[in-house]
C-alpha cells in the first residue's frame, strides 16, 4: 500500500461521524501500525492535537526499535503566539516540534506541516518554517488547507515540498482550477485526505441527512453510481482517491484493524475509468455545508 499514508487521528481522540468504537486501544493501535509497515505503508500522519497519537506512535517506535519512520506532523499556534517578537516566536515553534520529535523517539522529522492555512499568510511563521528545513529539523515542509483559495495561494506562493488538501468523491473543487498542474510543475506531492469525507460516506443517506444537511441526496446517487460498477462503498471511494490524477498519496484513518485489512485487500484491485469520469460528472458542484465537516455542527 505505497500510495497510503496512514492517518492517526483515531489513535488519540474519538474521531469520526461514522465511528461507533471509539478510540481504540495502544495494543490494538500498535497492531494496526505493525500491519500497515507490514504491508508497504512507509508514511504516518499526525498533530499534537491529536490526543495522544503522537506518544503512541513514539512508544511503537521505541518498542519495535525503528530507526527511520516517515511521520507527517503539524505546526499549531495559540493566538497570543502569533503576536510575538521573532525570537520569541522562533522558541515557541521550535519547542513545540522538538517536543513531537522527542514524544516519537525520532531524530528529526520528515515532513512538518503548517496545521492553520492562516499561518501561510504570516510571513514570520513561514519563514520559521523555512528555518526549520534549513537547519534539518524536518526533511520536508508543507501546509494542510480546506478551502480552494489558500490551496492556489501555498502552491504559487511558498517554497513547500507537500500540501493536504480534502480530496474524495463528492469534494472535487479543485478540479476545476489549475491546482494540480501546479504542483506537478513545481514538484509538491500531493496529499489526499478526508477520502471517506470522515466516514459519512459510509453513512445510510437518512441516517446522514439527520447529522449533516443535504447529505442525503448525494449519498443516494453515489449508492446508485456505485451499484452500477458493482463497487461497495469502500470500493468505490478508496479506489477513486488513488487513481485520480495528481494525487500522490492518501491520507486514510481507520478505526480497527479489521479496516485496515479490507483496505489492503481492496487496495491493489483497478477500477473503471467510466466510473472515475462519471463521478467527477455528477459531483462537481456539492453543497460546501456537505464538504466541509467544520461547519457540520452549525447546519442544526
């Protein structure tokens, strides 16, 4: 599974709409990261404010004695940082990833990401950003973006070897710009998350409208397209995200091992280029209220 980049966030919070378990258990978390190495996964995505992820992942590492693991982690500010003289501000950002490196028993980092697409248009933490690479903190940088105003401003404005965009069946705005032509020009990798649009595709459409306004709709039609070509709903959406042009790697969280198996099972199968033209047909103009899960919680 060399094209996935295994998402964290389920290892320190209870995360998901579609997540009836919970967070799971570190020994059951260190299963799912040992299967996922097991099985070609040479990327790991995670934050601080991703509960405890991060020492979970450092305690795996110590364990097992790895001496290189690829982890993505994410640069998060307060408010009252932002406003600091630039030494000040210099020993906040190093701290707070010297902190990471130390919580996952790593040398150095191989990807930080800026966590808030607001810190892209400060010019102070960018070029902290850019000190860090500089001084071998992190062999990569990069930002993590919603909307498609600040994926177009990273991609032509700052020097970043990686950008985290949402990218999934029913979330293709940045189809309709140059976007990927960009980074394919410029040589930025391209990570897709939020593939299962965090599990609310897996949802039955009642079920969703009721958590997420007009939700229900899109679900009915990506059921149909998906009966169509004979897919599930893992299928279809797992399969779509690897082979749509411009996306280097999928950022996937599971919520059990079992999960991370039926991917790896469906991970190698192909698909049908009529099913990837049909779905970027029909969903590429969704209601934002659907895409994006921040504003989930103000529809009711």
């Amino acid at each position: 599974m060399e094209k996935i980049c295994l998402g964290t966030v389920q290892f320190g919070m209870d995360y998901g709409i579609n997540n009836k378990k919970g967070k799971r258990s570190v020994n059951e978390i260190h299963e799912i990261i040992k299967f996922g190495i097991d099985k070609g996964i040479v990327f790991f995505d995670t934050a601080p404010v991703y509960g405890d992820a991060e020492e979970i992942i450092g305690d795996y590492i110590l364990k097992n004695k790895l001496d290189e693991i690829n982890i993505f982690t994410k640069l998060t500010l307060e408010k009252n940082d932002i406003t600091c003289e630039k030494k000040e501000l210099r020993e906040i950002i190093f701290n707070q990833v010297n902190t990471s490196i130390k919580k996952m028993n790593l040398k150095k980092l191989y990807a930080l990401l800026l966590h808030n697409p607001e810190y892209m248009y400060n010019e102070r933490i960018v070029n902290e950003l850019y000190n860090l690479k500089k001084i071998g903190v992190t062999k990569n940088i990069g930002v993590s973006i919603y909307n498609v105003e600040d994926a177009l401003y990273a991609v032509n404005n700052l020097k970043i070897d990686y950008i985290q965009i949402p990218f999934n069946v029913f979330d293709l705005r940045l189809n309709k710009t140059n976007f990927f032509e960009i980074t394919k020009e410029k040589n930025i990798k391209v990570l897709a998350r939020s593939s299962f649009l965090q599990g609310l595709l897996f949802m039955e459409p009642n079920d969703a409208e009721k958590r997420v306004k007009n939700s229900g709709v899109y679900l009915n039609k990506f059921n149909e397209i998906l009966k169509k070509y004979d897919y599930t709903v893992l299928e279809g959406a797992l399969l779509f995200s690897k082979y749509s042009l411009g996306i280097d790697y999928i950022v996937i969280g599971v919520d059990s091992l079992d999960q991370l198996i039926e991917i790896n099972e469906i991970y190698g199968k192909s698909v049908s280029k009529e099913y990837i033209k049909e779905i970027n047909e029909t969903f590429l103009n969704v209601d934002y209220g659907v895409l994006l899960p921040y504003l989930w919680s103000k529809k009711h």
